[in-house]
C-alpha cells in the first residue's frame, strides 16, 4: 500500500502515523518525510507491507491527524489520463508506446487535436482522437468541446504533450494540481514563444526542459522535473529545437512517472518530489 | 540533533523511534528510512529540533529496538581526519582549503605523505605534515610509522586522496568503515593500476572516479558517490588524467560531505546513502 | 556536400583537400579534422555548400591523397536498415517512431525477431517482421536464415536493439564495422550477462549504457556514445534495469543519430566521432 | 604552435592558411573550423607541429586573408591575469591553487578585493592583495585606484571571481572581451541580484551557473560555458547558495581552462568555443 500525507507541521505526526500503521501490523517498506519549515507544512509518503481496510486506515488516521489534512491511502495504480496535443509528434508517441507496453503508470483514454494531424499514431495505437480545432471559434466553445471529452472521460490528469494553445483560467482552475505540461525551455529562463530562437539568439551553452503542473499563471506553476542538454556554437536555432525535442520527450516521461507513481505533492506554487 | 540508526528490520521500528521523540517534545524537521529487504535490515536517520539529553535518547531508544542496533545520537559535528597522500595535489588542496574556511565539516589534524612534495602546502595553511616514506624499510614497519600517528591523533576517519600504497588487510581492519578512498576509475571498470591508460586504449566516451570505504578486498569496498565526465578521440591518455583529476576532487569532496554530514550508512558491501 | 576521409597522415593533406575545394568554388561551412599521433591516422569530415559531380571530386582528391585513402563523398543521406530484437520494445519502438515521422535519418527495411512478440508493433508502424526463431536449430542455420533476410534487404547497417544472441565471429566479419549494438551497461564495468544483477550487487552510484560497433570480441568493439543515470540504494536490481531502459535508448538514439548523419569515423578499436 | 583566426567568410580560406602551412612544412595536429552563417563570419583554431618564425606565417597568411581578419600565432602560452573579488572564497582559492601547482595556464599577477578579508589566504600563496574599498569614495576613484593596478601589471586578463561590485561601462569598454565574470545562475534565469533566493521561491529542480565575458550590458555578455546541478524540495535557499558555489567553482575553472588554452573566440555578442 501507499499513504500519501498532507497537513500543518506539529509535533508527533510521524508517531501518530507509524503507530497506527503498527497495530495494524503493517511493515514500513520506504517512508519518505518532509517538512517546509516556511510553510510549517508536512509532507509524508510511505510504502508499506501487508493489507488493511482503506477504511479503516483512513478512519483511525483521520482521527489523530490535523483537520487540515490531505490524506490518499492506495491511490488508484493505473490512473487515467487525457492528452492535449497541437502537431508535434515526439511526446504524444513516447506516451503512446509506453500505454501500448503497459509501463505508462496510467491508461491514455483520449488524445485531442487542435490540428488532425496526430490522429494517426492514435489510430495505430487504438486510442481514440478527437479533433477539435480552435479555428474560426471562440476561446470559450473550443474549451467547452474540450470539456465535454474530459467530463465523459473523467480523467485524473490531464497531459498538455506539446499543446500550445493557452487554456483559460477558468478552465485551469477546474483541474486544479491535475494539468501537466511541457515547457520547452529551462523555466524561468526563456518564458513565452519560440525558446528556441531566444536561447539561440543568447548563446547560451545548455538548453532545458520544464515540466509542471499549469496554474492560471502562464509559466508559472509548480515545477515538477528540469533538465538540460549542451549545446554549443555550432547549433543553429533549429538545431536545439531538434535536441530539445530529446530533453522534453525525457523530462515529460520523468515527470509522468513521478506523479502517476504518487510521489509529487503540490502545496502552493511549489512541489514535493519523493525520489 | 541527528539520531542515525541501523538493526534488523521488524515491524513498529518508525512508531518505537517516533514514539520517543514525541514523548520528548523533539520535532521531526527530516526523516529518511530505508528497509533493504534483501538483507532484511532496516535504516534510519532523523533531524529533529528540541534538546534532549542524548544519555535519555540512548536509554529510551535503546529498551525498544533490536538487540543488533547500531545508534548514533548527535555524532560529533566536526569530525577529525587525518590525510594519507602520495605526490599529487588536487584531492588535498581541495580538503585543506575547505577545512581552512571552515566548511569542510571535518577538521583537518594531520597529514601524512609517503614523499615530502606536498609538504610544503600543508605548511601554508599551518597543517602538520609527516614525510613517512615507503621506501627501503618492509610495508609493517611503514605502517607501523603511520598508526604511531593515527592512534596519537584518534582520527574518526582517515581520507586516502590519491594516497598510491596498498595497506594491509590488517591496517584496514583496524579502522573498519573509517576509511575512505578515491578510486581514479568509474568503477568496476578498470579496477587496478593505470585506469586512465586503460581508459584510453578501450576508447571510451566517459570517464569517471569513486569514492569508497577501504576494505581488504582492493577496489571493492563500499562506494559512496560516483560521478563521470565526458571525454572524446581527442584525448589522449594524459588529458584524460587531467580530465579525471577534476572528477576525483569533485566526488571525493562530495563523499567526505555525506559522510561528515551522517548520511551514509554502511551494512556489508553496501551504502545507504540519505542524500 | 558531405565529404569523409580516413588515410594516413602527412603534411599537406589539409593543403590538399581544401584546395581541390575552392578550385571547385564550394564553401566550407564545417570542419572537423582529427589526427592520431599514436596511429599516424589522419581523420576528416568536411560539410560544403555548393554542387559538383562527385566523380570529378573522388577523382582530383584521390589523385592527390596517399594510397590508403578511404574517402565518401556525399554518402547516402536516408541509410537503410536492418533492426535484430529479442523481446524488449524500448529500443526497438523509438526507432520504429522515429522512422515513421522521418526523422530516424535512417529507413527501416525489415525487423527480425529471435521471438514473436515485436512483431505486433512492426504491424502497426507497416514495417515487415520476421520471426526467425534460434530454437531447435543449429546456430549457423539460424543466422543463415538472418542472413538471407540481409542479402536481400541490402542495408546499410544492422542494429541490434536488445538482439540477445551472441552472432558468430563469420556472421560479424560479414558486415565489418556495419553492425550496432546497445549494450546494457557502462562499458567496460559488468561485461557479459546480468549486468544490473551485477550493478546491484556491487553497490554502484550510476549505471550507464553503450553504443558500440561489433566486432568479433565480445562487447569490446569500438564505442561510438556512452551515457549514466544517477542510482541510489533504493533501487533494486529490477530498478535499475528499468531505469537502464531509459538510458539504453537514449544511448543508442544518439550513436545511430551519429552514425546516420556520418559523423563516426572507426579505425582498429575506436571511433572518432565528429559531433 | 597554435593559430587562431577570425574573419569574414569566402571561398577558399582554408586552403589559403593551410596551404602556407603545407609550404613550411608544419603538420596540422587538430584543426577546428566554423562559420556563422547568419553573421558570415569565419572562426579556425589550429595546432601545428613544426616550428617556423612567428613574423614569416603572420606575412603569408596576412596577404591572403581578408582586410578585417583577426589573427593570433602562438598566443601567449602562460597568460597574465589579475582576479577581482569581494568576500567569497571558492572561486578565488581554487585559482590560487592551480596557479600554485602551475595547472591554471595563466599566472596570477594580484589579486584586488573590496574587502581586506580574502588577503590572508593570498599571503599563504605569496600573491600580492591590494584591498581597494568601495566605500565612502565615488565610483570613479573605486575604479581609478583598481585601474592603477591593471594599468602597472598589464594583465592579459580580468578574473571576477565573485566580485559584487557593479563595473561602469566606461571601466568595462577599456578591456573588451578581457573581463571574465563568473554569475551565480543559469543565464538569462535569475538575472540580477540574490538569484538563490529567487530559485528558491521558484522552487526549480537545477540551479546553475554561467562564466561569461562582460559587458557594458549586466549579465548579457557572451557566455563561455554553464553547468548545473539538481536540487530539490529539501534545499533551503542557503542549501542551494552552497551548493551553487561548487557549480560556481566548476564553471569559472573550465571557462578559463578554454580561454587560456584560446579556444574560445568571441563575436558580437557570443562565443566560438573550440572545446
């Protein structure tokens, strides 16, 4: 099993926590412990040994434990996910082979298009593709038609795999801590369009990746894995997108991983990564 | 205070240790738990702000667990080293000016060279230096000279940074788990003499170095870190020495922080690392 | 243009090439030039701008450059390939992926399967498979079998994407610096089988991979990338062979990208790669 | 001997220069070539074997390459530099050594602080320290008393290594691309003052940092090399200052390595580096 904890800092948590777990005979595996002495907030994530009602574990928990207390005990293992693409190919197929092979952490129910081009690499997957353009359309209908696939799908993420549209607060706001996206730069550095071109431009000699989850602030929300590959003079600005499709690809599956393995918690504009 | 513990794993280990510190009023600020189930053993280190006398920690944690635990309540915070060199400077001169300013987390009370060359740079920051040479005299009578030093100046560990003489399995067991080494290769490969010659006759893309715990079995003690860097056909057997030398210095200046630090645990040939 | 060549070194081959190229009126837009003293090996690879027929430039370079010369000029940009697999999809989807949006560098003739169960992803990507089982057979059958495939097929190059068969020093020498392999490991540490049974059990910090031309010395050919990933103790052997996968492709992505856009360059045990 | 050329690109130049070097009889050990096309500009590195006189090649090659060409033969091989600091002592000690063990390519003439506290270690390694204070006095006097320094030594070379003073353009200008700076992040991330605190409230997954030539435009110079390191949720922000000094040492000791061994020519605003 794993318990996943969220709540105020005080004194005594992990006793409460670990007592409870060992008069229910439960072995602790792996337990991960944090606390932000900032925010006097406490994060825990333990693995543990042995079965046990949810219910009761969750009852004998939530009675010893802050009010303010976030607690998911078991999460579901195979989570279900909605992805959002615009035409680039490279992460929608790295998630597409790793459903296909069942080592995703998650089941891809639904992929939609702003453009039709991807519906293809779906189609040879078997995952169905919707279509839905932003052209000739307000804001507000393109995210309805959006909406109406994510509540009939009712996933538990949502996975902007190169969608480079910007979604509205409102939207944002409905799936809160549950949009992932891909920046294709080294957040903060280079925020807004064509990365690429500006890191060229600058000269810089490395070039990142960003994944995070969105908030309604473009950019800007919790950042869930970076990373970053060299370059060097000889890279054209087209060059590094290419080699920056590479690092994206890998810090979008790194970051999907963690969180369909229930070990990022979000608190703020801030993540808590277990390892 | 830091409390690190290692035993047998059992359940109700995290709820006896947390219990006690509750019962005291210390707060959990880190906890890092680890249960190797393969070797059944469970470990363990903890930050936790509050006082307590550490006799009444050892007393109360002591009645709870195993009869193998090993416990270690508020280690000393600067430890004393006692360094073994040969000819090169690098690994030295990077202890003794961190030990100089004060943030090596180690106190620097001698340095022992089998030749006198680096001599000199002890003297500029005011380090003992003892010229014990290897030479014309039989390996017990060198180390002999050596342990005159160490049992004077009690080490809690002694550092081997580019020290090139092999000690005797009983020299090293006398200073079990308190040995630490840089090792001129990624290993295991290239276990031995000349990696970097090795290196460069295999032609390999990345070379690197080790730090470990010293044991009877050469090159094969417990690693602690391990780092690499990049190399290309450009390099020749000599850059790529000069190549490493960065990477030795690198990685035995983060393995001596661990270690410092209480972050590494030791069980047969295997370290736990709480990063 | 792109212009390769491998000869022994003496003064004025630099003199040589790059005059027949201004004679011609191109433009020198990259220049990679290496020299190994310890072999007296010249290595070039040069990128110009502008056309002329290649006879005229093999012709005027070859009557100026010493006997030995191996010289493409403009060699073939869209390589074709053969892909060997066993049972593991990691390597073999990124490339099948890869070649379908075409950017692989590369085109995928054929897979061959020691088993059946890639066959499914060749299918869906419209790419031929055939299973030649090993079992039950004599090895020379079974890599006649393989070769009849090649013989027909004509590629370039042959990649072993998690082929676990041993090819036999006859098959090897066939296709002399032709055939590439992903090796599960950071050679030449854990060499042979089970090397992350072999990484856990020794403790290590990082575990790697590498790409390597095959020769018939058993994972001792030349090297053309090599990469790690940090591993801690948490990891068990099963950890790290997933965590392997990771790397494994991305290795092997690389050195055929090298490889494609020729840019490797091998003479005896080693490569010169131009990246 | 090593020849360092920048011009405008034509046709033809590389057969220009190494035809001269073909006639006096000098063999190319590794020659490094790129051209800008955006910029159409022409950058070479070449190390020869063989000796001829430095006048007779500066000739020849002067009167076939284009009026604007910027030519260097066999640069100075031990440079001369003069280090700025404040009060940090990372990047400055790890100079000194390397400049001690004569490993730095270049030699320490003085070392100029704004505080007196960095001196001491300077006496231990017998390299004059001038501490010139900011305080009280105009910037003008400031910099006019550290002028008389550079104005006596005539460094090829200015160093700040962690220098937290602000330099007029005026001050900057008189040493075009001769100041090397070392910035305490991933440029153009956190530009400006207290960049750990602003990663921390950012909450990034790597900090960085960016050795770059100095401009009057602050911390948009052209960029000599960059590295990071992970970091995560349990760095504080002095966590993440510590160990942004040992990326902070790395970075500067590379950059100068590739700058004294003239590998890094520089153009409007960015750098060839010839690694």
């Amino acid at each position: 099993m794993i318990i996943v904890i969220q709540c105020k800092d005080q004194i005594g948590l992990v006793a409460a926590v670990s007592g409870v777990l060992a008069q229910e005979q439960l072995n602790i595996i792996s337990l991960r412990e944090h606390v932000d002495p900032s925010e006097n907030r406490f994060f825990m994530r333990i693995e543990v040994s042995g079965e046990v009602p949810k219910e009761t574990l969750q009852r004998k928990l939530g009675s010893l434990l802050p009010a303010d207390t976030v607690i998911a005990i078991n999460p579901r293992p195979d989570k279900k996910i909605v992805v959002l693409v615009t035409r680039e190919y490279h992460c929608l197929s790295d998630i597409l082979v790793r459903h296909h092979f069942r080592t995703l952490g998650a089941s891809v129910q639904h992929v939609i298009g702003n453009y039709p081009v991807l519906g293809d690499i779906c189609r040879r997957f078997e995952i169905p593709f919707s279509h839905i353009s932003h052209e000739e359309i307000d804001k507000e209908v393109f995210e309805q038609r959006i909406l109406d696939v994510l509540l009939r799908d009712q996933p538990d993420y949502i996975v902007l795999a190169k969608f480079m549209r910007i979604l509205s607060p409102a939207f944002i706001r409905a799936f809160s801590a549950r949009i992932i996206n891909i920046h294709h730069s080294f957040l903060p550095a280079f925020v807004g369009a064509n990365p690429y071109r500006q890191a060229f431009e600058r000269g810089v000699k490395l070039i990142g990746a960003t994944a995070h989850f969105v908030t309604d602030q473009l950019d800007e929300g919790p950042i869930i894995a970076q990373q970053i590959i060299p370059v060097n003079h000889s890279f054209t600005a087209a060059d590094m997108m290419k080699a920056g499709k590479e690092i994206e690809t890998s810090v979008l599956a790194k970051a999907l991983r963690l969180v369909f393995d229930d070990r990022v918690l979000v608190y703020k504009n801030k993540t808590v990564v277990f390892e």
